[in-house]
C-alpha cells in the first residue's frame, strides 16, 4: 500500500472542521508538521510526534501525540496549535480575508515523507461583500447568494477598533446578511473610543432596516469584548431596532475609555454618548478604583493580566449600580459566551449578572450563557492558532495576557461558534413564526 496523508475536505471555510488521516504507514514513530505563512508575512507551525501500529493507519481525530504541540486527541489540534515563528511583515494584512493555504507534512519511523495541503476559506462561494459609506457609516456589508431578504447581523469589534471583516464573512456565508461595523480607526471616522455617540449605531440601525430591509426586520448586534457591551447597551437603549443580541466576553457594566481613548484624557474618560450626554462609566469619581492591575503585571516579566482591577472597581456599589447597562429593556433573545480564565475583564461574573438580572425581570425571550471553562479572553470562530495568550493591544501597544489555554481555548472557539449558529437560527425562527 501506498503511503499518503489525507486531507478531507482539502478546501473549505475556515470553520469547517478537517478529517486529517494517513495510510501506508511504517511502524513506529512518525512525525507530523505543519506550516502556515499568513497574509501578513507571519510564519506559524505546529509539530508532533505519533506512534504508528502495524496497520499503518494514523487519524488525527483519535491519535495522543507522544509529544508535541498538543497532548491529546483533538479536532483541528494540527492548526489551532500553530505557533508564531516570526513577526508580520505588514500588520495592514492581518486582517486580511485571503484564503489561508496550510501545508502538512509527515514523516513515519522509516523516514518516507508525505505531504498535503487544504485551503481555509473566510468567503464561501456567491458571497459578496461591498463597503459601506452611506450616511456617514463606516463598514463592510457581506452578502449571502441569491435575491433574499435574509436576516441580518450588525458585527462590532471591541477596544482594538477597525471593521470585523472576517467574522461578518462568516456569518454570511451561514446565510445571514452581515454588516461589519467600524466606529473608530476606521475610514471615515476616529481614531480613538472617545464619546462615541449611540446615534451613529441608531443610524446604522435604521440604515439597514430601511435599505437591507431584512427578513422579518430581524437585525442582530454581536460585539465582542468593549463590541459586546456595546451590544448589550444598543439592544438595551435601541429595543424596537434590534431582534437579538450576542455578547462574546462583554461587560455587565460601562467602562471608560481605558485603553482606547485619546492619548491625552484620562483612562476613566467617557465612552458613550447619548442625547448629548456622557454616559456614567463604573470608573468616573469612583473610590476603590485602582490601577496597579491595569498597569503592572503581577510578576517582573510577565504580561499584564488586568482582570483584578475590574474586580476591585465594582466594590463602591454606587458607581457599580450608576454604570449598570440596563439589560432589562433589550426586547429580544440574548446569548452571552464567556470565559473562566479571562485575563481581560471578568467575563464570567459579567455574563453570570446579566443573566440573572434578566431572569429576575421575567424577560420574555430566551437567554443562554455558554461558560468556557479555562478558556481566556480572544474567544473567536474555530481553527484557527489559540497558542498566543499574551498580546499587543492594537491602540494601546502594551502586552495584555488574555487567560486560558490553547487547548481550552480552542474548545471554546469550537463550542461556542456551534451555540452562536444554532441560536441564530432558533431566534430567527422565532422570528418568522410570530411575525
């Protein structure tokens, strides 16, 4: 029998999970890698060793790794355990939608070498994706194939700013029209969070309502990070323009600008307008606020874990109830995913909070909270590299450690992309059967 490493499918989207398997193998150990070099001129790999039985047959679905990259029997472990080897040569690129081109090559105890390759794709076929600078809007509009309507789903990035392309991608191609929506460092608008005003979302809302008209009206907001509290606070302040809401590791309360403001205000400065009106953040005149977390690392060395200054700032009750988002008032069903290990902020008590507080309102609509035990703060879509824990905050320059494992958060990618898909499509059901 001949030897040959498998790949199936070769091609697909990026979230599409892979069967990796071998035949024709010698007895023993063999060694697979595999290399990555991203858009943006950053070389990844990953590597582990095998033990191959008399049947020659290997399946990554099944095997333990001897050792390596990974220790257990895991899908996709071949490249959510990818490793950055050198630096981008243009972080302009690091967003970009390029497909991704992985290459793998096995080596078994008698030294025959086999190779494969499969393409991860972020645009399935038909998709289309057009920029959006209507009325002031800054973002990215992709479009499943076929006339529509189709549901809608507003898609927001959190404090690192820049339109969330890849993610909104995605979402189309699982058939909901997706608005990538930027709202600082990004064409057409700021540079920096700073009071950033509610009604440019009110805007984007009643934009997309009118000219995307959606399926049933139906116009989800999904933010992750600072992009899940806003989203909470748009399904909150906005209730008659947004159907559904999903908070990937967002906050219960409003935060100042932190890292994202201007350089030359104060981190507690405001976020958030409305009317007018800065909205009160938790950290504004607040007694028990303290920094050191947020500026130091808990070691000599380490990066900073800033987790226990958001802990500490929710002491003074009165500052905690001031900066509450009002979560009662969001009309709509609402899915939290969180993170025991978040090196960020606590995502895990936030979402705990939100979904109590709408429990105890008797709130009409579903709400799930997917909780990712040991899993840190970059929670995203599944198989992709979850091996950088610690990194460079994009506006502030400073390493912050995010929490969690590889491995853990690679299972937090992969389970909580499962919940995001089923529960769009139960509330757009939902939806259809009561409009």
């Amino acid at each position: 029998m001949s030897t040959q490493l498998i790949v199936e499918p070769v091609d697909g989207l990026i979230d599409q999970p892979r069967h990796i398997y071998a035949t024709g193998l010698a007895a023993g150990n063999a060694t697979l890698t595999t290399d990555f070099i991203h858009a943006d001129g950053s070389r990844w790999q990953s590597r582990a060793t095998f033990t191959v039985g008399e049947n020659g047959t290997l399946d990554l679905d099944s095997a333990i790794p001897l050792e390596g990259d990974w220790h257990q029997a895991e899908p996709g472990a071949p490249l959510w355990a990818l490793r950055k080897l050198s630096e981008p040569d243009d972080v302009e690129l690091s967003e970009s939608l390029a497909a991704r081109q992985v290459t793998l090559q096995l080596v078994d105890a008698q030294g025959t070498l086999v190779r494969a390759r499969l393409k991860q794709r972020y645009l399935a076929d038909g998709v289309t994706r057009r920029e959006i600078r209507d009325e002031g809007l800054s973002g990215t509009l992709f479009s499943p194939p076929g006339s529509g309507p189709f549901p809608l789903v507003i898609v927001l990035n959190g404090s690192g700013g820049g339109v969330p392309e890849a993610r909104a991608a995605l979402f189309a191609a699982h058939g909901y029209q997706s608005l990538a929506l930027g709202y600082f460092k990004a064409a057409g608008r700021p540079d920096y969070i700073s009071e950033t005003p509610l009604e440019y979302f009110q805007q984007a809302l009643d934009w997309a309502a009118g000219a995307l008209q959606p399926r049933d009206d139906f116009i989800a907001v999904a933010g992750h990070s600072r992009g899940g509290e806003l989203a909470l606070l748009l399904g909150a302040t906005f209730p008659e323009r947004v159907s559904a809401v999903l908070g990937y590791v967002p906050s219960a309360v409003i935060h100042g600008t932190l890292r994202a403001g201007r350089p030359d205000e104060p981190r507690d400065a405001t976020a958030w307008t409305f009317q007018g009106q800065g909205l009160r953040n938790i950290w504004q005149n607040n007694p028990a606020a303290n920094w050191h977390a947020f500026d130091y690392p808990g070691s000599p060395g380490e990066s900073i874990r800033q987790a226990p200054a958001f802990v500490t700032v929710e002491q003074h009750e009165v500052s905690l109830q001031a900066a509450r988002i009002p979560v009662e008032r969001i009309a709509g069903p609402v899915l939290l995913i969180s993170a025991t290990d978040d090196g960020f902020w606590p995502s895990h008590d936030y979402c705990h909070r939100i979904s109590e507080t709408l429990r105890a309102s008797k709130h009409r609509w579903p709400v799930e909270h997917v909780e990712n035990l040991g899993a840190g703060h970059a929670i995203s879509f599944p198989y992709v590299p979850t091996t950088e824990i610690a990194r460079v905050h994009p506006v502030a320059g400073v390493v912050i450690d995010g929490g969690g494992t590889p491995l853990a958060n690679a299972q937090a990618n992969r389970r909580s992309w499962q919940r995001v898909l089923a529960f769009l499509t139960a509330a757009t059901a939902a939806r259809a059967y009561h409009s």
